[in-house]
C-alpha cells in the first residue's frame, strides 16, 4: 500500500464506501473485500426505478461527475432521480493498486476488465440498495465502456443507455495510443517495474503522459483556435505546465496503468464469443449513442459504426472542438447539448 494524499474525501468527496465482497476477475484470481466508492444525490423512490447510474471515466472520479453533469434544473437532477456515481476499480477511490494491501499492493494488482467492474456495480446496486431496474446508464469514456457493458450485459436491468465519447469494443487504433499513455509512464527510471515510493518519483513520465494526452484529448481545432486562452493560460506552455501536468502529477502511476489496460481491452463481445453485432444486438435499452464531433480517441465514425448495430438506437453527436476532454466540462454548449439529448431519452417512455 502506498500513501498518496491526493486521493481521498478532502478532494474528491463526498462519498462512501461499500465492501461488495470478493469480486472474482474474468482474467482469474480475485479481489477480497473490494471496495466501491459510491456518491449518491437525491432519493431513490418507492418503486425504487428511478435510478440513474453514472460510472466514471480513465483518471476521473465521482466528483467531476458531480460538478460538471449533476443539479437542479439538469437532466441529471437529483430532485428528480436517484443518481449513483461508482467510482471504477483502479481509480484510486474504488480498491486500486495503491490502496490495495498485502500481495496486490502496487505492481502486483490483478487484471481487471470493464465487465468486472460492471458486475461488481451490479451487484452493488441489487444487494446494497435493493435496485433492478435502471432508468438510466450514462457515462463517458471509460464511462461510456461500461454503460456499453451493463447494456449487453444485463438487458432487462437497462432500461435507457446513453454512452458518451466511447465505444462498445474498443479499436486497434485507440489500443496504440493507449499503449503510449503506458509507455510514457513506464520507461521513467523513476517507475522502477511499479515499485517506487511515491507519484513524485515518476514526474518525469507523468509529465509526458500528460503531453500525450494534451495531444490527443483537445483536437487540431482546439490549438487552432487558442482555446487554450479561453480557459486562461497565456500560452501553451502554461497549459501543459500547470493544467495538463498539474491534473494528471499527483496521481498514482499504478493505478492509471491499471485503467489503462481496461481500457485497452473493452469489448462487449466478449459476452457472445466475439461476435459484436450479436453482443449489440441484445440491448434492449433505448440507446442514444453521443460521440463528440472532434474526439480523436472516439472517432464519432467509428460510434456510428457500432450504433447501426443496435436495434433502435438514435445517432446523437455532439459538437465541441474541445475534443475528447469536452467531458470535464470546459465547453458550456457542450454540456448543454449533452442534456438536451438526456432529457429527450429520459422523456421516452419504458
């Protein structure tokens, strides 16, 4: 177990945290006593089948979520819903390589695959909160990966899906990249195969995973617009200094690596033995699929591609030049799009 003051209630709070048992893992072995970290806004009602569940995204935790998509008025509104933000595994809340003991501390963490992560929310949800039937699943990124998952997964649970800037199995291409969010952290002397003492000993390769990702997670648009102004750095230096390499520092490095390698792998196939239109084919929800217009990690080409293959679905884009990263909130008209196409899927009828 490492200590790494970064994650915590004081940050990311608040939110509470339930022991779901031994999880066993897809890829073999298990979690004892896997932790959930769980933020819940507004009150689940007596038919208990008004709840919204919200996994998080790579780096992201059940705060964001709550910051940027969750009040009064949206349509994520907890006057409204009972709103469910689970933290994935590995994200430094939930159990993760950091916070786990003994011989899955650090390095020597499990392989954990996006339909762990969606059984151990299930399981949640129907034992801990009496919950089997959801009004909504909706998430992005990673989020989206999983929302994919528990629409496949558990089709009569689901009865509105709305993955955003993600896709069902993930492509060769958005594998290669991810392998170089993995490389930039590893090839850091100071990473020592995830043994080293704390995040500050692997700030070199954090700084240049956090390059990578101001590469690909904006767009060409966004630097050719001078967006980076508009959220008030005077320079791009500035923005990969103290936005960029200041959000992504203090993180684990172990913990992101696991997210990574589940995100690298993310493929509801898996469920029909690799055949995806037959693993599309069994959702039942009424599905928007939102990629965003200029992500360059979730192509809304490639989105498309799979929303063809579910049986009802609608083709829901939505435009920001911010890219991938319009999912932390820095485009308003983003966000408003975003609830505009919520509350018309949540406004259709069950």
């Amino acid at each position: 177990m490492t200590i790494n003051t970064y994650y915590g209630p004081e940050g990311h709070g608040p939110y509470e945290l339930y022991d779901i048992g031994t999880l066993d893992l897809e890829e073999g072995g298990a979690i004892p006593n896997c932790q959930l970290a769980v933020a819940t806004h507004g009150t689940l009602n007596a038919a208990k089948d008004n709840a919204i569940l919200v996994p998080t995204w790579y780096s992201g935790t059940s705060k964001i979520i709550e910051q940027v998509y969750i009040g009064t008025g949206r349509a994520l509104d907890p006057a409204k819903y009972f709103i469910v933000v689970v933290n994935q595994i590995g994200n430094g809340l939930s159990t993760s390589p950091h916070n786990a003991s003994g011989d899955q501390s650090g390095p020597r963490f499990p392989r954990v695959r996006i339909g762990d992560d969606v059984r151990a929310q299930h399981k949640l949800l129907t034992e801990r909160f009496g919950i089997n039937s959801l009004a909504l699943v909706v998430g992005g990124s990673m989020g989206a990966q999983q929302t994919y998952e528990w629409a496949v997964r558990y089709p009569d649970m689901v009865k509105r899906a709305a993955p955003i800037a993600g896709t069902a199995r993930n492509t060769e291409h958005d594998f290669l990249f991810t392998e170089t969010l993995v490389d930039a952290i590893t090839t850091d002397p100071g990473f020592k195969d995830g043994n080293y003492g704390s995040s500050a000993e692997v700030a070199a390769g954090l700084k240049r995973h956090a390059k990578m990702w101001t590469v690909m997670g904006w767009s060409t648009e966004f630097f050719r617009a001078g967006r980076h102004r508009a959220l008030g750095f005077d320079s791009m230096q500035a923005f990969v200094d103290n936005f960029m390499t200041g959000y992504f520092a203090p993180m684990d490095p172990n913990d992101l690596l696991a997210m990574a390698w589940k995100w690298q792998r993310g493929d509801v196939s898996r469920n029909t033995g690799g055949d995806l239109p037959a693993a599309l084919g069994r959702i039942k929800a009424k599905t928007f699929v939102m990629p965003i217009s200029h992500d360059m990690f979730f192509p809304p080409a490639d989105c498309q591609a799979e929303q063809a293959l579910i049986p009802g679905s609608e083709f829901r884009p939505v435009a920001s030049i911010d890219g991938h990263l319009a999912l932390f909130g820095t485009d308003p008209e983003f966000l408003a799009q975003v609830d505009t196409h919520l509350r018309a899927l949540l406004a259709i009828s069950d």
